[in-house]
C-alpha cells in the first residue's frame, strides 16, 4: 500500500474549506489538465455521506473511469472517499480539517494499491506517484484559491 500525505493551510474557516472539498464543480475545475469530468451519480454541487460520483478523465494517454463512494463524513472535521470501480487494485482518500486561529490546515491522506504485481509497482515508482501527487497538488492550490475569495 502506497501513502501520500500532503498538508494545505489555507486562510479561510473550515467549513468553507470542507465543503469546497466535497463540490464536484471545483474539483472538475482542479482537474481540468486531465479533462475530468463527473459523468455519473453526483455530477455537480457537494457529495454526501454514502453517494457516489464516477470520474472520467484522460491520464498517461487514455480516457479512464473511476467511481468513489463517500464512505464516511463528520461535519466540517472529516470525511472519506473510497474506489469502488476504477483501475486500482484499492484507493482511498482521507480529508483532514482543522481550524487554528482563522486558518484551515487541510491534511489530505491518499492510500492505494496497484494491480500488475510487480508491473504495477515500476509504474508506481517511475510514474504513478509523482502523478497523483501533483493532482493533489493541483487541487489544494486551486481548494485555497477558491475558499480564500469566499473568505
């Protein structure tokens, strides 16, 4: 299993924070380098506890599906989305919020597992990694853009 552990503070309260997280909107305007785009279940706004949205987007050259459940939410603290159909062998997202003095420190925890064997592993290592990290990266900048305007 494979981690990523990233730490965004961002100058906003945490319930603005929170739910920027959960909008499909502007997690599709986060991923606009890959073209992704929620084509099932919840396509725009916040997702909720138990709903689900399926992702499309181009990554490495191909057009790839992935669908995530939100299996676990506390109010403006936490919440989880996890794969229940996509390419990975296992994926989940953990989301972290916490408030400090008017700023949210934002602590995302991405773990997952690639199929292949030993295969899926190089990828990992020379590619895949890197790759989701940046996505993440991507996302946190353009998370704190947008909360710290409605602010």
């Amino acid at each position: 299993m494979i981690t990523i552990n990233l730490i965004t503070k961002i100058n906003a309260s945490k319930q603005i924070v929170f739910d920027a997280s959960r909008n499909i909107d502007i997690h599709q305007q986060s991923a606009s380098p890959t073209n992704e785009k929620a084509i099932a279940g919840v396509t725009s706004g916040l997702i909720n506890l138990n709903e689900t949205v399926t992702w499309r987007g181009k990554h490495f050259g191909f057009y790839l599906t992935h669908k995530s459940r939100i299996t676990a939410m506390n109010l403006y603290d936490y919440f989880v989305d996890e794969m229940e159909q996509g390419k990975f062998k296992s994926f989940k997202h953990e989301h972290f919020f916490e408030e400090e003095k008017g700023i949210t420190i934002m602590k995302d925890k991405m773990q997952y597992e690639t199929p292949f064997g030993i295969f899926g592993k190089l990828f990992d290592v020379l590619f895949l990694k890197k790759h989701l990290t940046n996505f993440l990266l991507e996302r946190n900048k353009v998370l704190k853009q947008v909360s710290e305007k409605q602010n």
